[in-house]
C-alpha cells in the first residue's frame, strides 16, 4: 500500500503541481481571513475521478487528481493505476496554517506552516508521512494511540472532541474508533464536511471493533445533530453506482458511485450494526463486513470439508478393503 514511496524531490512533477496548489491557496486564505462564515461555504464536488484502467501499462496517467471544492479547499485523489486503495487526501488551508488529511507530498519553501493529520494509522493513510520528515514547517500527528490523545489533548479517549484553529477556520476532531483504535473524523466548520476516512465511505466498512464502531457512529451522529452538515468525503470509493463492490485489488473503477455521503447514510449507522450479524451486510451506500471473522469462517469451513473429504475417502477405501 505504499502508493508514494521513493527519495522526495523537488523536481518531480506530483510535488511542483501540489505547490502551486499550496499557494494559490495561501493567496485565498490570506484575502477571506476576516470573513466569518455563519453558514457553509459552498463548494463544487463535480468532478469525474480518476477510474483507473484495465491496464494500466498501456494507460499511463498522472498518479494524483486535484480538485478544488473551493479556492481553500482541495481534494486529491490518487489514481487506482498508482495503487489499487485510490486513497482521497484532503488540503483546508486556513490563514495561520494549513491541514493535510492523510498523507500526500509537498515541496517545501511555504508562507503557512502545514499539520498533517491522519484518520487512523494504515499504512494507504500514511505512506506518505516520511516525505516531510525533513521540512521544518511541517508537523506531523504520531499514528499510535498514545501519541494521537497526547497530540490532540484527549484525556477521556474515545469520549470529548478537540479543535484545530487553522486560522479563520476551525476543524473539529472527533475520536471513531471501531475500523482502527486510532481512528479519527474531522468536522470542517468552514465548509460543513465531515471527512470520515474509512470510518464512513461508499466502500467496504471493514470492522475490526464493532462494539467500539456503533459508538462511534452515535457519537458522531449526536455531535451532528445541531450542525449544518454539507457532505461526508470518505478515504475511498469502493462501490460502482449500482452499489456493488470492486473486486478486492483492482485497479479498475468504471461508473463509480459519488465520493459523498449524506447525513441520512450516517444516521442508519448504528441501527445497522445492532442488526449486524457479525460478519457481513449490505447497506444501500456501504457494506458492514468483518474480514478477520469472515477468514476464520472460511477457515473452519475449509477444515470442515477437508475432513469431510478425507473421512469419505477413508470409508471408501474400507469397502473396498472388505471386498
């Protein structure tokens, strides 16, 4: 899942072109700066991603997508040709400092000092983070647990929301364990969005808590319920407009469903994990699974017709013995 690896350099393109976005950002943070946002800023989700390609060797295109929801607000999403996760990154640009949700890359050499946050610690959410390991502007969230309350200042994990001022710009920080301990949405006061990572997504919701999971699901339903919510952006597109699923590793997304989620799909949540049966259900926008559970149930059911097989064998062979 290492989809941005290799030595960082200022020369390559993904850095430069993420560098001007950087900037033209900056130049539209410092002029709204004073502005104070009553309501949502809107923004514009149309945009075509990235699908991929039945081969990618013989369909070379770029390895990241940008696209500005507004002059403060890009998203980026990484083609499923660089790696099958197409992972979406998220840059809010503030006028003191910038977030980057998930890790991407950047050249150095800016006006605002950057954080870079995570949602959880899975490797196709971090890949990125040595990259700026370097940059003295740069602030990068530690990615195990203690590190993350530490960082964010929770001392009653996973209860309390904690706050980032960016400038101009608030962004709330909710704790969402249940897919990964660390997992963490961010609410955007800015904007109204709620980026959930793959706490929330058009995609596989793979659990690894699910008790943890239904809590955080209330938890953020009830943090939404007196807040204008504009969309939900996840980390993935995993499903097709139909609803089903991409094959597990494929680089190839043809007719995808929307990237956003609605407030209705988030309130479904926790009634649908209290009729979860443990291991797998299909929701209109996202499917519940358990993959360790549903391995283990594979597992016993190999083991089971093994033996099935074997034990028919042997008593063939005992009939023909007697013969």
């Amino acid at each position: 899942m290492n989809r941005l690896h290799g030595k960082r350099q200022t020369t390559n393109p993904f850095l430069l072109y993420l560098c001007a976005i950087w900037k033209m950002g900056v130049s539209m943070s410092l002029l709204s700066a004073t502005s104070a946002w009553s309501q949502p800023v809107p923004g514009s989700l149309d945009a075509h991603w990235n699908e991929g390609a039945q081969d990618c060797k013989a369909t070379p295109q770029p390895p990241l997508q940008v696209h500005a929801y507004d002059p403060q607000t890009f998203i980026l999403r990484q083609s499923p040709c660089a790696d099958f996760e197409a992972n979406f990154l998220y840059l809010l640009i503030g006028s003191d400092k910038a977030l980057l949700i998930d890790t991407g890359a950047i050249a150095d050499q800016k006006k605002l000092p950057l954080l870079v946050a995570h949602t959880h610690r899975h490797m196709d959410h971090r890949a990125g983070d040595p990259q700026f390991a370097s940059l003295p502007s740069v602030q990068v969230v530690p990615i195990d647990l203690e590190g993350v309350k530490a960082f964010y200042g929770f001392t009653d994990w996973p209860n309390g929301i904690a706050h980032l001022d960016l400038g101009g710009r608030t962004v709330d920080v909710i704790p969402t364990p249940g897919h990964n301990e660390t997992h963490l949405a961010f609410y955007d006061n800015r904007t109204g969005i709620l980026f959930s990572g793959d706490f929330l997504m058009p995609g596989r919701l793979l659990i690894d808590d699910a008790a943890a999971y239904r809590e955080s699901a209330q938890r953020v339903v009830d943090f939404l319920k007196t807040r204008p919510l504009s969309y939900i952006l996840g980390g993935h597109i995993e499903l097709n407009a139909a609803g089903h699923a991409y094959r597990f590793g494929s680089h190839y997304h043809p007719n995808e469903h929307g990237l956003e989620l609605a407030r209705e799909d988030l309130a479904a949540l926790p009634a649908a994990f209290e009729n979860f049966n443990g291991f797998y259900a299909r929701h209109p926008n996202y499917i519940l699974t358990n993959p360790i559970r549903n391995l283990v149930a594979l597992a016993i059911i190999a083991v089971a017709t093994l033996i099935f097989i074997v034990w028919g064998v042997w008593r063939l062979l005992r009939r023909r013995w007697r013969r």
